[in-house]
C-alpha cells in the first residue's frame, strides 16, 4: 500500500469535520499549557497523515519514548476516537461500524477505530504495538488491522505476575527486540543515545507532573477536573520529547501561582472529589455541573496518576521495563485498591466518582471492592455513573445530573451544609 | 404553618401537603402524561382543594422527581432519593433500605440510622423491572395492572421469564400462553423477575433490614410477595400509600428547612 493514501484519508477526515463537526464549547481550558498541549497533540496528529512519516499505532501505554528516539510519529486510535467524539463525528463513525457487524455491546473506543478504518479517516500505519496491559480488545484490533494494511503488528506482553524476578529483564528484551525490528525495517538507525535523551525528557517531564498532581492537594484545588483530565491522554502518548518537558514545566508554574496566591479553581470550593476512569468525551456540561454550580472540584482523577519511579537512562530498556510493571491498575485487585486509599487520603477526598465505561469489564471489575473495602471503612460516598465514554446515545443528561444532584445532597448533608 | 412537596414522575405526579405536626392533611396522585407542567398545577390544586386551604397558606414546597425542575412555584428542589430516604424513614423509623419501583425508574437505597442517604442505585435508561413494564405486561396477559398482582398468587407452577427487556418479555409471555401455560403461572414469573432485577441494584448498596418499598409498584401484592419470598427473615415495610412517599418526604424537607431558616 503506497503512504500517498494517507492525504486522501486525511481529506475524507477533513470532509467529515467540515459536515458534520459540532463544537463543544471547552469552557475549562484556562491554562496556557493546557494550550500548549493541544498544540502539541495537534501538531503530531498532522505529521501522522504526512506521506513522509513513519506512523506507528500505539495502544495505550506503549512508550513513546523509544518511537520519539526513533523519529517515528505515535498514534494513539484510542485518544483519536475521544477527540473525534467531542466534535460528534462518532456519530457518523459509529453508525459505519454497526453497519459492518460490530456489535454496540463492543467498548465503542474500538469501534471507533474499526469505522474510521473502514471509512479511511484514520493515517495508514507502518507498524501497530500493542501491550496486555488492561484492553486486549485493542490488541486483538490491532492485529487484524495489521492484515489489513499488511504491516508488523507488536505486542508487549507485560507479566500479570509484575513482581516475579524474570519480570524485568521478560519486559525489556521485548522492547529492546522490538525497537531493533522497528529501526530495521524503517531504515531508522537504531542510536542508543537517542533512547538515553528520551528517557532525560521523560523523567523531566513527568518529575513536574509529580509535582503537579501534589500541587492538587492544596486546598482550594488550584485545577479544575474538567481540564484535568485530558491531560491523561497525553500522560500516555507524548513522553520523550522537550515539548512535553515545557508542557509540564509550565503548568507546574501556573498551578504554583495560584497556590501561591491562594487563588482556586472555584470560588467556596465545598467538596473535593476523586474521578476513576475516563470521562464522557462528547458532553463538556457535565464537569461544569458537578465543578461549577455544585462547588465540588474534582482534584484528583486516576488516569493522572505518575505511579512509575525516575527511569535509569543508562538502562532505558529496564527502566521502560519497569515503567509499564509499575501500573498501578494491573495485577491483583489489592494494588489498585492501595492507590486509591492514598488518592483519598493525599487529596483529602469528600467523594468519589467512577464514570463506568460500557464495555469495559476491566475497569469496572473493582469498583464494587474499592467501595466496600476502603471508602465504607472511611464513610466516603461512591457515585458510579454507568455511561459511554465515546458514543452519546447511551447518555441521557438529565439521569445523569439527577445521580449527581442526589450525590451532592449526600455530600452536602455530611458537611451539614443545608445545601 | 403549611408544608408542601410534588414529586413529579414519569407517569404520575402527587403532591402531600402536611401541617406543621407533619400530620399529612391531603394528597393527591394525577397522571403526569405529556405536559408536567400541568401535571404539577393539577395535582397541587387537587391537594389544596381537599385540604380546603389555598396557595398562599403554604409556607414552603419542595419540587422533586424527574420534572421537578419546571414546577414553576416551588421555593427549591431536592433529588428523589433524599425524599423517598426522609419520607420512608418517618413512615417507618426502622427503615434502612428504601426499594423504590416507580413508573420508568427503580431504585436503591441505603439509610443511616437518622434516616438519611449515604448509598443508592438507580437503574439506567430500560424501564424494564418498572411499573410501565407492568402495565404492557398486563396487557399480554388480557387483564388490568391493578389484577396482576392477586393472579400471580394462584401460580402452582414455577416458570421463568429470563429476558428483562420489555419488548422481548412481551415476546416470552407470548410464546408462553402459546405453550399453554396460564396466565397466573407467567404473573408469577413476572414478579419474580422483577424482584430479581431490583434486588440486584439493593444488593449493590449492601441492603440492609428494614426494608420499605415505595413507589406505586408497591401496590402490586405479587411483587410484594416475591420480594419477601426472595429475602426471607427480613421486615419488609409496605406504606398504605407508596406512591407518595417520595412527595411526604419533599414535603417534610420543606417542613425542616423552614425551621433551619426560622
């Protein structure tokens, strides 16, 4: 397949912004790196559709610090699919993967991806790498999208038993395997020293990440949620490079003034709440709603969390290794669970709420057992709202805010606020 | 002092209107149909005219329910869940676990000892498990809503409705009386399956005893009898009225409320 198609996949994308694009408004992007981010994201996601570039897919967690050393452009369908679904192309999207068999009981990220494949809006790839970490949907999607396109298809198999002694060396040889195979075919020249600065970028930016989320425990939270949690996407897909650096660097700045000077995310913050999961990508209302009329800031959402340690960057492979053995949400139950009661207690949370995805069994797997074993012990509410991350149909607002409104009374009556 | 509460529903709307003893001087239940708004003014103006007192007279109204959003004269509105918690908990004291299966929704709620919410669960957009399914089932079954429930109670044999989705039980039911099977063995089942499904969203809050079941369902001794059958050793408190509970327990917010402002 000549790469020359990726201009008409771009124009075929473009064709379907310019009928069917509805903009959300984004009222709670008021920070310049939440800018400098999208920037950033947009300015990758071009180079993806560019003849020249050597695009891989990547699922979530691959590390982009070993494409970023290779010159070669990350692609994540997955953030794509969240992106398209805030202007509502998912609609359209959708209905073509429905039309094509897929079932709307499948988790609609990868239906998104499996119609914007058959609709050609996605750039083709030259290689597609997936992990076990979490979804095996897009592994498994990734794989027959590799016979389609007749390109390499990678999969990081990351050990469900993390702690064992062959974990770390198992992990690494993969990636380094996989980063020879990639250099090779893609006539890159495999250059360590690439890899060591990309590891440098990454700890810089992460280490003011770090900082950033401990910001967050400052009362009154200086970020709101609704702006917040895009930053997980990137969290994924843009480590290894000095954009990146700057990107953290600047928001560390604009949160430490506003601790600084006291300033919060709302005027009379009333509670602090703690967001699992991901979030409905085509509404923008409903963090106002919870944030700005209900006064209750979200400080801290999982997705954001920098759960891995410093990277050695005279043993990139190891470090990496060790980078994706250190998440949090994989392997037994107890170890997300000890986050989380660290999250409620470092935030000084008064209420958690998990937007459960439809389709995931993964991550909805424990929400049972964090509400029984940890918020009971500490009488901290549990709202679990059951919706789509990607495809509005099974959304209905006003459902939803009546659950919100009934959790806020609960919230508000433990405080004895009157309302 | 006069206390008033609407709970506007999805198929009905009532409103309570209590004296300032909480002695509940009148109620009424409309059907919401297509215009709540109306419904609300309807049902308001019932409740007054039976208490023989006017608009004025009401010191505070709490607005609740999905409509509660367009009564245009309540002075604020509280979620359902807080008001079917309150007003379940005054009925019955022992309330831990309010089960609320109303015309398109149900729900689950779980109690502190003063009578206040600290869990719930709500089914999401199907109205399978719900009064509305009741009523297209009574329907399959040639006989009224309000019938259901007593010829479930001469079931001999056990059968099972598996599927929940109205539109498919409507099918099985169907399939069923084809098969020969009588109408108050599938009553049976149907109470049974709705029992199930609620008991599934209260088993997520940890249900506790006592248990209260409001919501106009509550009036359907089959389903009563299903749930008992399925938590047996359990007190499970049946209102006189469960339909207005959610509007008693508006109606008793209005009331604390005005005292907290007094």
């Amino acid at each position: 397949m000549d790469k020359s198609i990726r201009r008409l996949e771009f124009e075929n994308l473009w064709g379907l912004l310019k009928q069917k694009r509805e903009k959300q408004s984004s009222s709670f992007y008021t920070l310049k790196a939440t800018k400098m981010r999208s920037s950033l994201l947009g300015k990758l996601f071009r180079r993806a559709y560019q003849k020249d570039s050597v695009v891989a897919w990547r699922s979530s967690f691959v590390p982009s610090e070993i494409l970023f050393a290779l010159d070669i452009i990350p692609f994540a369908p997955e953030g794509v699919i969240a992106m398209f679904a805030n202007s509502h192309l998912t609609d359209e999207i959708l209905r073509v993967a429905e039309d094509h068999g897929c079932s709307r009981d499948t988790c609609s990220f990868l239906r998104g991806i499996e119609g914007s494949v058959i609709n050609d809006y996605m750039p083709m790839p030259d290689f597609l790498i997936a992990t076990s970490l979490y979804c095996h949907g897009s592994a498994q999607v990734f794989k027959s999208l590799s016979k389609k396109y007749n390109k390499d298809f990678f999969y990081i198999d990351v050990p469900f038993h993390y702690e064992r002694p062959y974990a770390v060396d198992y992990v690494a040889k993969q990636l380094e395997d996989m980063m020879k195979k990639i250099a090779e075919k893609s006539n890159r020249k495999f250059d360590i020293d690439k890899l060591k600065q990309a590891i440098i970028y990454s700890n810089q930016a992460s280490d003011y990440f770090a900082k950033v989320n401990k910001l967050r425990m400052h009362k009154p939270s200086p970020m709101l949620g609704g702006e917040a949690i895009d930053y997980a996407v990137m969290l994924a897909h843009t480590f290894g490079i000095p954009e990146m650096v700057d990107i953290c660097k600047t928001l560390y700045e604009e949160l430490k003034e506003r601790v600084d000077k006291g300033i919060g995310a709302v005027e009379e913050e009333k509670h602090r709440i703690l967001w699992r999961q991901l979030r409905p990508y085509y509404t923008n209302t409903l963090f106002d709603y919870i944030e700005r009329t209900h006064k209750a800031v979200i400080v801290f959402e999982e997705a954001n969390c920098v759960y891995w340690k410093e990277m050695d960057p005279e043993q990139p492979f190891k470090s990496l290794a060790k980078k994706l053995l250190s998440n949090y949400g994989f392997g037994q139950v107890q170890r997300w669970l000890d986050f989380t009661n660290s999250f409620v207690i470092d935030y000084s949370i008064d209420g958690v709420i998990e937007f459960a995805h439809w389709g995931c069994r993964y991550l909805s797997a424990s929400t049972q057992i964090v509400k029984d074993k940890i918020l009971q012990s500490k009488n901290i509410p549990i709202l679990v709202i059951d919706g789509d991350c990607i495809d509005r149909r099974d959304y209905s607002d006003g459902q939803v805010k009546t659950r919100i409104d009934a959790f806020i009374e609960i919230l508000n009556r433990k405080k004895g606020y009157k309302k | 002092m006069i206390f008033a509460g609407i709970d506007i529903g999805s198929v009905s709307s009532e409103t309570v209107i209590i004296d300032k003893n909480k002695k509940i001087l009148s109620y009424d239940v409309v059907r919401t149909g297509s215009n709540s708004k109306k419904a609300a003014e309807k049902s308001i103006q019932a409740a007054l005219n039976k208490a023989n007192i006017s608009f004025e007279d009401i010191t505070n109204l709490i607005a609740t329910g999905y409509g509660r959003k367009i009564v245009p004269f309540k002075s604020e509105e509280i979620s359902e869940i807080s008001c079917h918690a309150r007003g379940a908990h005054f009925l019955f004291p022992n309330t831990r676990t309010v089960i609320d299966i109303g015309g398109q929704d149900s729900k689950a709620i779980r109690l502190n000892e003063n009578g206040e919410a600290v869990d719930f669960n709500m089914n999401d957009k199907c109205a399978a498990g719900t009064g509305r399914f009741l009523e297209e089932m009574a329907k399959a079954l040639d006989t009224s809503v309000e019938h259901l429930g007593k010829l479930s109670l001469r079931s001999k044999k056990s059968l099972v409705i598996s599927s929940m989705c109205t539109v498919f039980a409507e099918s099985e039911v169907v399939s069923l009386l084809a098969e020969n099977e009588t109408r108050e063995d599938i009553a049976k089942a149907l109470h049974n399956a709705i029992a199930d499904r609620v008991l599934s969203l209260a088993h997520k809050v940890r249900l506790v005893n006592a248990v209260t079941l409001t919501g106009g369902v509550g009036k359907n001794i089959g389903v009563v009898d299903a749930l008992k059958s399925k938590l047996p050793g359990m007190t499970i408190n049946i209102p006189e009225e469960p339909q207005i509970v959610g509007a008693l327990g508006a109606a008793l917010i209005a009331l604390d409320s005005a005292n907290i402002n007094a």
